[in-house]
C-alpha cells in the first residue's frame, strides 16, 4: 500500500532536522551514509472533512556525491511490508552540504507505525541500488500522551481583530511553544510562512497578498527536540 496524500513541503520542515546530517559524505565514491526516521503525529482538520490522527514520520538520508539538479528515486519499505513508499527527491542544500529528504510519509489515520527494521533504498541514473536497513522502536509510553495532545489542539482559524485586521488564531493556544504556520494553495505551492507562539497572530503580508483568500491549508508544525518528535496540525479550507 503506498499513501499518496502530500502532508508538507520537504523545505519547511527538514532544514532544521537535516542539519544534523551534514557530516560524512564521500565526496569519491557514491555512498548512503546515514538515514534518519524522524516520527511525527499529525491532526487533520476541515470543515468538510472528518477530524482524524494520523502518524508517520520523515526521512532525512545523508549520501554522496550528489548533484544539486538531478533527481534520485527512493525507496521505503516498512517492517513488515505492508506499507510502502517510491518517490524522487531532489537534493537540498543544508549546511553546505546536500542532502535528500521526505517529510510527508504518512500512515493512514489511526494506524500506528510498526516497529522494527526499515529498508530505505537509493537508485542511482546509472542503474546502481544502495539499500541501508533502519532500526525504529515505537514506544507507546511516548506517542500516546503526544497523541492526546495533538488531538485536543484546535485547527487554524481566520478572524478579524477589533481594529479591522485579518488575524489566524493559532493551534496551542495554551502552552507558549513556537510554531511554523506554513500557507498553501489549492496546487501545493507555499505561499507563506511564520513563526508564532501566540493563539491571535498578526501578519502584515496577510492583507498585502490575499493570503486568506489564497490560502487551501494550513499546516502548523513543531519539533520538540527533547521527544525527537514533530508535532503537526494540519487545517484544510474546502473551496
């Protein structure tokens, strides 16, 4: 089974986590030399849509030499092979190095990701395969509490402030956590981008661009370093 749905852009969300890669590429002989699986638990909602939880993860690999304007075919195959994924990736360029990711492989809503060995494999234009085996261990004590969580966070609102202003009331108003707002349009391009940790959010570029009027989803996300995990809050508008 292979779940097509795009969740988010690789650019918003891999930059901060592929930093950690940046060492260790061959710059002679092609090689993967690292693969990183960074869980996340994502909320959807629409107001034409059932709310659902949904937990997947994203792939940062770490291989060499790359150049910047190919395109590398991927592959993934969970642990007991009932879920998989194919797809290409372009190389990013993090730190001065580049590096391939993929940060909108899912499970379907209330599936939760299995546990044991990954296989994530690298096809090169030439024919040449590098396969690399990814060890992940899903610890219930950690995405249980996260999932609650996440399910009791509210969508991203549009609203209007008291002077007239285009406000987007954000998803935690409670705890005080910075989050990355990105803004997306019916076709996937990203529009815009913000950090906030405030539940009433202000934005000139929100009247400068139409950005409401643009915008078919919002997604809100947040890494919390110490759980090694993403938090997302995904918000669709149905036009």
């Amino acid at each position: 089974m292979r779940p097509g749905r795009k969740l988010l852009h690789s650019a918003v969300l891999l930059s901060a986590v592929l930093l950690i890669l940046v060492a260790g590429c061959s710059r002679d002989e092609f090689s993967v030399t690292k693969v990183s699986m960074i869980p996340m638990v994502v909320a959807t909602h629409g107001d034409h849509v059932r709310s659902t939880l949904s937990e997947g993860f994203m792939l940062a690999i770490s291989a060499g030499p790359l150049a910047s304007e190919d395109q590398y075919q991927v592959s993934v195959k969970s642990p007991g092979g009932s879920y998989s994924w194919e797809f290409f990736a372009q190389p990013m360029d993090v730190g001065g190095a580049l590096l391939l990711g993929k940060s909108d492989l899912l499970y379907p809503p209330d599936i939760p990701l299995e546990s044991g060995n990954w296989r994530v494999e690298v096809f090169l234009s030439d024919g040449r395969r590098f396969e690399e085996a990814l060890q992940f261990v899903r610890s219930e004590d950690l995405f249980a509490p996260v999932s609650m969580e996440i399910a009791s966070m509210r969508p991203a609102e549009w609203a209007t402030d008291g002077n007239g202003h285009q406000v987007l009331y954000g998803v935690d108003p409670d705890s005080g956590e910075n989050w990355t707002y990105a803004f997306y349009d019916s076709a996937g391009i990203l529009l815009h981008t913000l950090e906030s940790p405030l539940m009433e959010i202000s934005d000139g570029k929100f009247s400068d661009i139409g950005i409401q009027e643009k915008t078919a989803s919002i997604i809100a996300s947040r890494f919390d370093a110490n759980l090694g995990l993403f938090y997302v809050v995904r918000t669709l508008f149905i036009t």
